[in-house]
C-alpha cells in the first residue's frame, strides 16, 4: 500500500496493489489491450472527479479517497450532513461520467476517435448507478429513501 497526505485539506490517500491489478486484469480480458485500460482508469478518474467536485461544492469535507481492488471510495469526514447535499455528491460521478460519455461520443463523431472512450465512461455510469452494496446507486438510493424508510 502507498499512501499519503495531502497538506491541503488532510486528504488521506491510500493506493493498494489490487486497484492496478484489476486495471491489468481489464487490460488482458477486453481484448483492446492497453487502450482498453487506459480509456477505464480516465474513466475512473473523471467519475471520481465528479463526486470530489462535488464534495467540495456542497462544503462536505473529505476524509480519505482508497483505491483497492473494488475500485475508488472517497469516505466524508465524520459528521452528519443532509440528504440532499450527499445525494449530490454520491450522483456527481455518473454527472460527470454521462459528460464523458457525450464528449467522447462526439469526439468518435466528429474526429474518428475510438469509441472505447465513452465506452470505458458508460460503463463506470452504468455500473455505479446500480443500487449494489457500496455503489453509488446504493447511496442514492439510501439518500432518497431515508425519510420514507428511517433504517435505511
């Protein structure tokens, strides 16, 4: 694990083998090789963008951002915020992956560029709207629903 702190802000950040190696993996299995890989980890990188954009519009501050196996969790620091302000921050990733999507749409469009790349951002908006335990869609779904359902 590599791991450091920023001195702005005292974000933690926490690198572990197993996030590159799910890169290596993605690499190998789609078949596009090293272009496949490189259009998911900017993939990655703009959807997480999103969130501490996000974070840092709505005042929530962050406490760690982890990169493992599972992918990229960005924690908030300790406190209790309200629904909405976290329910725009779990959402801004896919905001800022459906931007993705479209730039590299037109960008495949207009300028013959390959299409893995909004393929790569469709894929992070697709896969994290899902409402799967520690996904995004989980906690939008969590953030919509708490005052319906308290336990959430």
């Amino acid at each position: 694990m590599i791991r450091f702190q920023t001195d702005r802000g005292g974000i933690c950040w926490e690198f572990w083998p197993g996030f590159f190696g799910v890169l290596a993996l993605w690499w190998e299995l789609s078949g596009a090789g090293e272009t496949a890989a490189l259009a998911m980890l900017a993939a990655v990188l703009l959807h997480e963008s999103g969130h501490l954009f996000f974070f840092r519009q709505t005042g929530i501050p962050v406490d760690k951002v982890l990169f493992d196996f599972r992918g990229v969790t960005i924690r908030p620091a300790e406190g209790i915020y309200p629904h909405r302000k976290l329910l725009l921050t779990s959402a801004g990733g896919c905001i800022f992956s459906i931007i993705g999507v479209i730039a590299g749409w037109l960008l495949s469009v207009s300028c013959g560029v390959s299409d893995i790349w909004w393929q790569a951002s469709a894929a992070a908006a697709i896969y994290s709207l899902l409402p799967l335990p520690g996904t995004d869609g989980a906690e939008c779904f969590r953030c919509l629903f708490a005052k319906v359902i308290p336990r959430l």
